[in-house]
C-alpha cells in the first residue's frame, strides 16, 4: 500500500480529484490566486549623497547606482517619486578632509545629511525621509561608534547618536533609522526625540544586523572600505546565530523601536520569517549592497536577467513576511511595474 505524508489526512483529496495544475493554466488564474504582491509603495530607496552640485558619480561596485549633489539627488527623487517610489533612506558620502576620529561632523546641523533633509522636505514634502543613524561616515576609523584602545565603546557612542538623531529630526528626518547596533540606543534615542517635542519622529531599527561580508560595495560607496580598521564583530552579530535575533527584535521593541529591520536581506529570509511571525511588527529588510552587486555581476554576464532575478528575489522578501524592503533597484522595479501595466 502507498503511504501518505504524515501531515495530510488520510480522507483529504488527492490526485486525480485535486490536480494543482489547474490552477496555473492560464494567466488570470495564476494571477488570481497569487497570495504575495510587491508594490513600489513598499519600496524604500537607498541614495548616496555627495557634496558639490550638477555632479554624480557611479559607483563602481554597484553598476546603476549613482552619488549625488543634493539637486541631482532632487531631481532623482522627483522621477522615483513619479514611479510611486515613496521612501528614501539616506546615506553621506562624507570627503575624507571632514572625517576624525570621534566623526563629531555627524552632529553637525549644517552637514550634508542635514542640508539633504532640508531640500527634500522643501521640494518633496510628501515623501518619506529615512535618515541613518551610526558614526561610520564620518570616523576615520570607519567604526559605527567612538573608539578607545581598539575598543568599540557602547554608552559613549549611544550619547552621541542621540544628537545625531536629534539634528536629524530638527533637519525634518519622518524617520530614524539607528544601524550602529550599539546597545540601548533605541530606548535612548526616543527619550531625547521626545524630550526636544519630536514624539512623532518614528525610529526604524537596524535591530537584527548581521556582521556580513554582503556590505562591501556600500562601503566603496560610502568611502568607508578603505579607512575600515578590523571588523565590526563586537557589535554586529554572528551570521550563524538565529535565537539571537529574536531577543535583539524583543529588546528593540521594548525600548520603543516603531519598525524593526534585518539585514543583510535574501541570505537571512529565516530570520525575517521568524521575526515577522514572532513579534507581528512592522518589519523591513536590506537587500543589501552586495546582493544588489551580485544581480547586477550575473546580469552583466549574460547569466541572470536582471528585471526578473530583481522582481523574484523582492517577491521573496515579501513571501517571508516583510512589510517593506530596501532596496537600490526599487526605482528599477517601479520601472519595470509601469512597463508592464
Ligand atoms: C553602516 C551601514 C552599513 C550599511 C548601512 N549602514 C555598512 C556597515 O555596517 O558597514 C550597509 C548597506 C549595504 O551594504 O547596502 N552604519
């Protein structure tokens, strides 16, 4: 006699009556019974901010992706805007002249990041504005935090990325997004944002992040790889811990984070999954810039078709529970969704 798999019932209905196929014959079907959809609504666009105007820079290890003055960054903004593209997380690329080691240029009011914030909300006041929230743009060491005697020091940086949140929010930051992984910044952070009157400033939280090789192109990006001293292992977690996760997700919630994050994105799919259906928060992932490297490598090879690895891999996020993804080719997906209209 055949057996069945254990988790069926022996009366439910099998082959012939039941044939699954049926219901992928034709495309309005399988268009109907599609259970995950990805909308560029939830899409957030990272961008890569630099000094100067009319000017951008590719990004080598990142083929697309551009560094941007402010008003080539506007400009961008408008036509990711036009696309449905609602969100933008924001990253400085901070001149070497202005980095030291205790990267004191991160609370400055005037800085880029700040001076980004302030154009956007003037020109584009109705999109999302997602700012970064850790020192590494501007140390000299290109750590997350201050360091003394090689070592990484927790509350001391926690202090200072509260002013750094705080001129964010002044500059008009809607969200704030602390990705140092230092402990008890969360809860620090939201005291000094409600303490100066900005308790509808939200704090997306980088709260599971993995010390991942996946971040190299973004350094280059940021021009922090070639000033990176050692790792960031005391601080950004081991990619073979999962249980981990959930009490870094549990702790971050607790300190008043509105939206929890996982990073890098594809590779750690078990983690969102188990996050999203443990905690049931709004809950977001990087696809990071090494993965975005990698589409863009197999594509150029002729070995990937970029659109559909993108739209597939974006799809998976979903399908793993996220509400909204990161993303460097959320302006192509938008793209590609017009397209197909
Ligand atoms: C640093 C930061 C990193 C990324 C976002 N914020 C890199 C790092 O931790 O070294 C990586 C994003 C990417 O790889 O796309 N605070």
């Amino acid at each position: 006699m055949q057996t069945k798999p254990k988790n069926i019932p022996e009366e439910a209905p099998a082959y012939p009556q039941v044939r699954m196929r049926r219901l992928r014959a034709k495309t309005w079907l399988r268009d109907m019974v599609q259970e995950h959809h990805v909308r560029p609504a939830d899409l957030i666009w990272p961008v890569f901010i630099t000094e100067g105007t009319n000017a951008s820079e590719p990004v080598a290890s990142m083929p697309g992706v551009e560094r941007l003055t402010i008003d080539r960054l506007l400009e961008s903004l408008n036509r990711a805007n036009d696309l449905e593209i609602k969100a933008f997380a924001l990253f400085p690329v901070v001149p070497a002249e202005k980095k030291t080691m205790d990267g004191r240029e991160a609370l400055n009011p005037g800085n880029l990041i700040c001076r980004a914030i302030q154009a956007i909300k003037k020109e584009l006041p109705e999109v999302g504005v997602i700012t970064d929230v850790a020192l590494d743009p501007y140390t000299t060491h290109g750590h997350d935090g201050l360091i003394h005697d090689g070592k990484i020091l927790n509350d001391e940086t926690v202090e200072v990325l509260c002013e750094q949140s705080l001129i964010q929010a002044q500059a008009g930051a809607d969200v704030i997004a602390p990705s140092d992984m230092m402990d008890g910044r969360v809860g620090q952070i939201r005291s000094t944002l409600d303490a100066n009157g900005f308790t509808d400033t939200a704090i997306l939280s980088y709260a599971v992040k993995y010390a991942s090789c996946f971040y190299g192109p973004f350094r280059d990006a940021v021009g922090s790889s070639g000033v990176l001293k050692g790792d960031k292992k005391t601080y950004q977690m081991n990619p073979a811990n999962a249980a981990e996760a959930l009490r870094e997700v549990a702790l971050d919630i607790n300190e008043g984070a509105d939206m929890v994050m996982v990073k890098p994105g594809l590779p750690y799919l078990d983690i969102i999954k188990s996050v999203k259906d443990t905690f049931k928060v709004p809950t977001f992932a990087y696809q990071v810039s090494g993965e975005y490297a990698m589409l863009r490598a197999a594509a150029a090879n002729g070995w990937l078709d970029y659109d559909a690895a993108l739209a597939e891999s974006l799809l998976a996020f979903k399908r793993a529970g996220c509400d909204g993804i990161l993303s460097y080719g959320a302006v192509d997906y938008a793209r590609l969704i017009q397209k197909n209209k």
